[in-house]
C-alpha cells in the first residue's frame, strides 16, 4: 500500500512562504546593522579560494537563491578601492558605497573596530565568505549584507481552521536544521499575561476587579517592576491588561496561585509549559511558540481547541486517501477544571462583606508580611 508514491497536500501557501522567509532574513539583517557588522561567515586561506567557491557554485545549482535574496560568496581580492567577489562561478565588484552602512566591526559580541570605513579592504579581506545584494539581477557592482547571529522564527496559522499556511523555522536550512518555530522553547514574556488574566476570569473575577498597582517585594529579594518604572495605584483588571501592568498581573497570580494558572495554560494547548512560580506571570517559563500561536487561535475561535494542522491530506497512488486532518465544526465542551481557587474566602479574609465592591488584594505570601515591615512596604489588610 505504501509502495507507488503517496500525495502529501500541505497548506503551505507558497507565496505568503518565500514573503515571510524574505521579511524574516530582511529584519535579522537590519538587526545586525544596527548592531555592527559580525565579520565574515567563515574565513578561509587564500589558497582554499578556488575550492571555496567551487563548493558555492555547486551549492547554488543545487538550491539557487530567490529572486533579491542575498547571495554567498568568497573574496578573492580587496583593496581601498573596491573588492572582487566570486558568487558561485560569477564575478561581482563591492565597492565603497557598498560597506559605508558599517558604523563599527563587532567580534564575539565587543566592538574591535570602530568606523567610518573609508576602504573596503577595512572591512574585508581575500578568502571572507560574505553575503552581497546586488541591486538588481545580472548587476556588476553589490552591496554587503551582513550575516545575523541572531534567530528568529515566523508561524502563520489560521485561527478558524488552525491550518498552518507558513512556518519559518530560522534564517537558512542549510546552516541550521533546528525548527525554531516547533522546537524552540523560549520565554513569552508579556505575551503570557492574556493566559493568566483568562484565568482570572475563569476563576471568578471580573474585567471590573480592583486591584492594586503599587511596589512588590518578595522574601527571596525579588522586585517586580513595571516598565514605565512607576505606580497608579488601583486599577481593574481591564486596565491592567490594556497596559500591561507587571506588578497587577502578579498580584492576580497570587490570588488564583501559580499552579491554576500552569493548568489554565496546558487547557488552552501549552503543553510544553514546565513548572510554575510567580514569575510565570510575566512570561518566564518557556514554551514552544506555535503552541502560544494556537493559544491565542483559542480566544480568536471563540474558545475552540484544536491541534494545528500541518498535512491536510495524504493518498496512494489510487487516490485512496491514507491519512485526512480536518477541524471539526463542532465546539465540544471542555471538561471545567477542579481545584479552582476560592477567591470569595479570600475577600473575607481581608475583611470584604457580601455586596462590597469587586475589590481584591491578594494576601501576602507566608513571610513574606514580616519581610515587607522591615522595607516598610506592606500593604496591611486592616487598612484596606
């Protein structure tokens, strides 16, 4: 059955593909720029030229470059004038105008040399492999690209039928296999707090629960600190979100608990999420960024659940289909989670009655009140 061929039908959409590929490439190289140039790719002995670019002319048969992307190539000569560089068998010249963009020259993360640049030969020397752009195709004279250290990954997924339509997993296959959009864990900082404030909600409060925006200082030394590095005092939780406030978001953390939050969070896909403390809250424990993306497709479908989908649908030689995937139209419901925290004692606690405002500051943790006097930071309940 398996012999004959199979039709594997994806949802990549080819041009929305080389698009984001190309915006991805493009955003690394302003990075660097911005950043200094890194050097070469490699450097090679001058005497390994000819095999050097004997190995990019086969490489670029076999995998040609797109149509305005950057293309690789080896020094062969370098002057103040001008340098000569091989691009897989074709001869191209960088002159001047096409390294005046690097301001300095940065080796292992430390600038070693600082511009202007008024030669070529400052910036590179024979057996660089470099990349260049040309200006248009078949042009004589290029520009330098410079070749990012830096990563990053682009998902595109349709949030009705969770089909992946483009996946960008790094800047060159060819360099790195490693699949930054599936296989990277990396911290989603802010992103993560519409998880935790949908936890919020599913645990009782409301877009119109106060609470307080003022200094947090745990036992262990821990500060967090809102970006604006100031305070406003109380806020709902509607505010909160819409300005993303640091210190309101780990107070609501304290109230519903880490460990809510973590289940939340495995419900709505985030499978990869390890471990919990309140530092979560802002997004520190890792995850896989195309479960964050079909998270968010979650509050985008109107609560709907699904796996992405990569493969639409796999057949035989025969036409017989071997392997379908499909959203269901149906919405099942979810089973509703157990231990969910019981912020109603928690209002009592501190001092609330039946039919006061919706108003809630959590309780400082066990020790930490005392830590908090010595600081004279504590919030006291009785002052509430």
């Amino acid at each position: 059955m398996l012999k004959g061929g199979l039709t594997v039908r994806t949802n990549c959409d080819l041009d929305a593909q080389r698009a984001a590929r190309r915006a991805l490439r493009e955003g690394l190289h302003d990075l660097t720029r911005r950043q200094g140039y890194p050097g070469p790719i490699r450097a090679v002995p001058e005497s390994a030229i000819d095999e050097t670019a004997d190995a990019l002319r086969q490489a670029r048969y076999f995998n040609p470059p797109d149509a305005g992307d950057p293309e690789k190539g080896v020094v062969r000569s370098a002057s103040a004038g001008g340098a000569v560089v091989d691009v897989g068998g074709e001869t191209v010249t960088l002159p001047p105008e096409g390294v005046k963009w690097v301001s300095r020259i940065v080796r292992r993360g430390k600038p070693s040399k600082l511009g202007p640049f008024s030669k070529v030969s400052d910036v590179v020397a024979p057996g660089d492999v470099v990349l260049v752009e040309r200006a248009s195709a078949g042009a004589k004279t290029c520009s330098l690209v410079p070749h990012p250290a830096s990563q990053a990954a682009i998902v595109v997924m349709s949030p009705h039928t969770r089909e992946v339509s483009v996946i960008v997993g790094g800047y060159d296959f060819e360099e790195s296999e490693f699949n930054r959009a599936v296989q990277a864990h990396r911290q989603p900082g802010s992103s993560f707090k519409p998880i935790v404030y949908s936890a919020a909600l599913d645990a009782g409060m409301t877009p119109a629960t106060h609470i307080m925006d003022t200094a947090l200082v745990f036992a262990d030394g821990w500060r967090p600190r809102n970006y604006s590095g100031k305070f406003s005092g109380e806020m709902t939780l509607r505010q909160a979100l819409t300005k993303s406030v640091n210190t309101v978001t780990v107070r609501v953390a304290q109230a519903i608990g880490p460990d809510y939050i973590e289940r939340f969070a495995k419900r709505l896909g985030l499978h990869s999420l390890a471990g919990s403390d309140l530092s979560m809250a802002l997004g520190s424990y890792e995850v896989i960024p195309v479960e964050l993306i079909n998270a968010y497709a979650v509050f985008a479908s109107g609560g709907r659940l699904a796996a992405p989908i990569y493969v639409r649908q796999v057949t035989d030689r025969n036409g017989d289909v071997l392997e379908e995937n499909v959203l269901s139209p149906l919405v099942e419901q979810a089973p509703p989670l157990t231990g969910v925290p019981d912020l109603t004692e928690r209002r009592k606690r501190a001092g609330f009655l039946e039919g006061d405002p919706d108003v809630l500051f959590p309780e400082p943790e066990p020790g930490q009140k005392e830590f908090l006097d010595d600081f004279q930071l504590a919030m006291r309940i009785e002052e509430l």
